[in-house]
C-alpha cells in the first residue's frame, strides 16, 4: 500500500473552498494508497512525475516517483510515496503544472512543505 501525504497548504485551501464536499475529495486522494497507478500524467522533472486526479472542474496535482510507479509491480508499491501539492480549476491548468514543475527544478521535492 503506497503512502499518501497532502501538504497542510493544499488541505486547508480544500477545506476553505469546499467545505463540507472536502471529504469526498480526501477520500478521492486517499483511494491512490489502493490504486497509486490511477491519476494523469501531465509533467515529468528528473524521476519525478507529476500526475493529476479530477473533480468535477477541478485538478489536484500530485508528485510520485515515475520510475517506481512504472517498474513495480502492485504488491511492491508499499514504499511508494505520493504527495500532493497543489490544486487548479480548469483555465489555471497549465500554469499550476509549470509552477510545480519550476519548483521542483530549483528547490526539489522539499519545496512542498
């Protein structure tokens, strides 16, 4: 079972904007611990690997380590870690991917705290 870890940044913008519809997307986030191969890729910087999860209109951006998720097999992703970042609407999809991706080359995996 993969690990997943949502940075407080993101939790409490998901709590301030969606208030009590924030625990169906938890339960959206927290599912990849069971399926840590669902979600789209958008972005790759080095091995890491920059997926999405939709809700309705909206993104919710996660880093994961590309080469475990693709090499792996399903019982051996126990040490897998995925980390959400950062959340986006539709129109603000491409500059949200190119920020997490800016940060990822200058500060590295910690520049999501």
């Amino acid at each position: 079972m993969a690990r997943v870890i949502i940075s407080e940044s993101l939790k409490n913008e998901i709590l301030k904007k969606f208030k009590h519809k924030s625990k169906k997307i938890f339960k959206l986030m927290y599912s990849l611990k069971e399926n840590p191969k669902k979600g789209k890729p958008v972005g790759k910087v080095g091995e890491i690997l920059i997926k999405e999860l939709k809700y309705k209109s909206f993104r919710f951006y996660f880093l994961t380590d590309g080469f475990k998720l693709k090499i792996l097999d399903f019982g051996e992703l126990s040490d897998l870690l995925i980390k959400f970042v950062k959340m986006s609407d539709k129109k603000d999809q491409q500059k949200i991917i190119n920020e997490i991706k800016d940060v990822l080359r200058r500060v590295g995996n910690n520049g999501f705290e």
